[in-house]
C-alpha cells in the first residue's frame, strides 16, 4: 500500500469554550456542529461532506445540526456571524473548500469556535480523487480529536471472517472494509477455511490461523499489507488458535493445544521459536498483552471454570482478576491500558463487557442470544463485536452479523457486510505522509 498523502496542516490549540465530554458517567450532551455545504467542485464536494457527517454523528459526541435551521449562509473566504449561530447552538462552525486539478484534489478546511470567536482548525489536505473517501475521513479524525481532545479513528479499517453457506458446508473467507463499511473487498477465496484475523497494534499487517485438512493442519499466517508480502510463521506442534501481536509487533502470542491441554506460547518472529508461557493441566487460551507489553490477560479453567487472568509477559506472577458468575472468554486489553474487554456467558445469555485491568468495576455493555469477540478501536474509545440475530424471531433464519459501540455501552451501530461477518479486528491508523 502506497503513502500516497501530502498533509499540509496548521493547528491552533485554544481549546473549545465551555466543552466538557464524559461519557462514561452519566449523561452526555452532543457537541452542536454546523456543516454548512462544501464549496467548490460539484462532484465531490458532496460525496466528501456525507461521509464526514456520518463519520462525527456515529461517534455520539458530535450532532451535526441541520442545514434547513441555518440562519446565513457562510463563505469559506468570510468569518461567520457567530451571533447567528449562537440562535441555533452551535459550538461550531465548519467551512471547507473542494478544488480539483487533473487526478488530484485538494480541501481546504476551517473550524471555527462560536463561542470563543476564533479558528480552532485551519488545513490543507491533497489527495487523488481517487481516493477521497480517505480523505473525508482523515478531516474526521481532525475535528474529533479539535472537539474531545482525543484521537480520531475514522481513517481506519476492521478486518473479519465473512461466513456463507450451511454450517457443515460452511465458507469463511477473510475480508477487509474501511471502518464504516465501504472499500469491501474479499482476501481469500475460501476453499481453505480462515479464523481469527488480528491486526497489529502498529502496522496494517495481520495473523490469522487456517485449516489445510482440519484442525490439526491449522497454520499461522502473517499478511503485511503493505509490503504485499504473506508468510507462514511455522509448521507448529499441536493444534495452534489464538495468535495475536505484541504492541510492537515483534512476538506472536497464541494458544497451542496438546494431549487435551492447552497453554500459550509467545513466538519471536525474528527467530521464530515458541515459547511456553504457561504449564500445568488447565486450558489457556486466548492471550492479549498489555500495551506496555508488560504483562498478558488469558483465559483459563485452572479454577474450575473459565475465568481471566492476567500474568507477566514471561508467565510468571499468574493473578486472577474475574470473579463474577458465569464464564469468561476473548479478552482483549484496551489501546490505553486502563480496560480489558471481553465476553461473558451466564445463565445461556452472551455478553460483550469491559473491566479495569485489575477486574474491577465491570460492566456489561451489550448482550444477545451470541455476542461475541469484542476488538478495541485504536483510540480505546469504541469497540466492535459480532453477534447471532434472528429475523422475526426466526432461528432458522439466523445471521451473525458485526456492530460497533462506544465503551459505555452507548452508540451502538450495526455495520453492514455483503454476506455474515464474525471475528472482527479493528486496524491502527492507516499510515500518510506529512509535510
């Protein structure tokens, strides 16, 4: 994959006036945006400002006010009228220009602050028109992380399993799409059946595992996106699931099964040699590092029933850190430390839930007949999942299909694929060349 973006960009940090965003405790009012239409050219101005309102209201955090309340209309080249959107309230106001010049296009943008009566924002994005969905995405990311102060996730993209046919005849192929579902494109045919796609922490490069004649032919694959470069990582003894990166991208850590235990193992893919981390009779699956790659959460029955545990990148120091009813699964350690999310069963219902990193002060933030797989996004804000429906009520008519929701259990979207979707895994930030 190409860097093929030339960023020419001017930031003002004044900060927003009487903006105060916490979502995770209690109520929440939405930031009020005014999105007047982009000026310039015809064809793309438009297309642009959809994909970028859609990109900011399916935060939560941003109410794009509509057009028809507007009460002026306001010229990229002028400042507005701040008293004419104080009527309305809105915080802000955002002006944007759209030229094109042969393949290329450029967008000049503005943020202005309605009660501080000043320019939050003011860039220069050039890209090919071939590629201006990107870029109305990348203007996204910028006016969120202006308004809440944290990093955007919009110029992203989630890797998944698409599944169709019957459950015996099932065909699982891996699949790529842009965060809100658009650029769908299809990785593998499905003649060989894939599973669990994880995304590095740090690069547009992912491990998945697949099935030659079975599970004990499972292999781990490594898929470097922007190198176009796909390798094996080894014949491993036993049956291998569960690989994931470290947060530098340098070790795989998964699960390999043997003589009806299972333990997990960290893989230096420099030397390619397995490690084991944890021993005894239990089964361990699952792993997922801390973001300092300091320490590893997992799953195991050595309890006697699946629960979390969290232990030192080299297995040692083990510690429990569920003790609700039920059984735990899939944990996943959010980008900034703080959460690991997971899924949960109790009483034959799924749950998607988070908790600190030190078990405490869990919530479950959403629940269904099968949720599960829940992958953070790279700003720790959102999540995606997978979950079974059933139309009408029609268990014969099942669908898994992937959603999205904020960490508080809020916004929670559902994001559409060509076929059923499961084991979703959110990207970094798709990489772009500044000057």
């Amino acid at each position: 994959m190409k860097k093929f973006f030339c960023l020419i960009l001017t930031w003002v940090t004044l900060g927003w006036c009487g903006v105060s965003l916490d979502i995770q405790q209690g109520t929440m009012k939405p930031f009020q945006l005014a999105v007047p239409s982009i000026e310039g050219d015809a064809n793309f101005a438009e297309k642009i400002r959809n994909v970028l309102v859609n990109d900011l209201q399916s935060s939560g955090f941003v109410e794009v006010v509509r057009q028809d309340a507007y009460v002026e209309k306001p010229s990229f080249l002028s400042m507005p009228q701040f008293e004419n959107w104080r009527l309305i309230k809105c915080r802000g106001v955002l002006l944007a220009k759209v030229s094109v010049e042969g393949a290329h296009l450029t967008v000049q943008f503005k943020l202005w602050d309605v009660y501080g009566r000043v320019r939050q924002l003011d860039f220069t994005l050039k890209t090919l028109t071939k590629d201006w969905r990107r870029l109305a995405h990348i203007m996204a990311d910028k006016i969120y992380a202006s308004i809440t102060g944290d990093p955007g996730y919009f110029d992203t993209r989630i890797v998944y399993i698409s599944e169709t046919g019957f459950h015996k005849k099932r065909k699982k192929r891996l699949a790529l799409m842009d965060q809100d579902g658009a650029n769908h494109q299809y990785l593998t045919g499905g003649q060989i059946p894939v599973i669990t796609p994880r995304f590095s922490p740090v690069e547009q490069k992912i491990v998945y595992v697949s099935y030659g004649e079975g599970a004990a032919k499972a292999k781990v694959h490594i898929w470097d996106f922007e190198k176009d470069t796909h390798d094996m990582l080894s014949d491993l003894p036993g049956i291998t699931y569960a690989p994931r990166f470290s947060p530098d991208g340098q070790t795989i850590v998964m699960s390999q099964a043997r003589n009806g235990n299972s333990h997990i193992y960290a893989v230096d893919l420099k030397y390619k040699k397995p490690r084991q981390l944890t021993k005894g009779l239990s089964i361990d699956t699952s792993p997922s590092f801390s973001p300092d790659g300091k320490k590893i959460v997992f799953n195991s029955d050595r309890g006697g029933r699946r629960q979390l545990y969290v232990m030192d990148a080299d297995g040692e120091n083990i510690e429990r850190v569920s003790f609700g009813q039920g059984v735990y699964a899939t944990p996943v350690w959010s980008p900034d430390g703080d959460w690991i999310a997971f899924t949960k069963i109790e009483e034959g219902r799924f749950y998607i839930g988070i908790m600190k990193k030190d078990g405490t002060d869990e919530q479950l933030i959403a629940d269904g007949y099968l949720v599960e797989g829940p992958s953070w996004s790279p700003d720790g804000r959102m999540l995606t999942f997978y979950k079974h429906e059933f139309p009408n009520g029609d268990k014969k008519a099942a669908r898994i299909s992937l959603y999205k929701i904020h960490r508080s259990g809020r916004f929670m979207q559902k994001i559409e694929t060509p076929h059923e979707g499961s084991d979703p895994s959110w990207s970094p930030p798709l990489p772009f060349q500044q000057q």
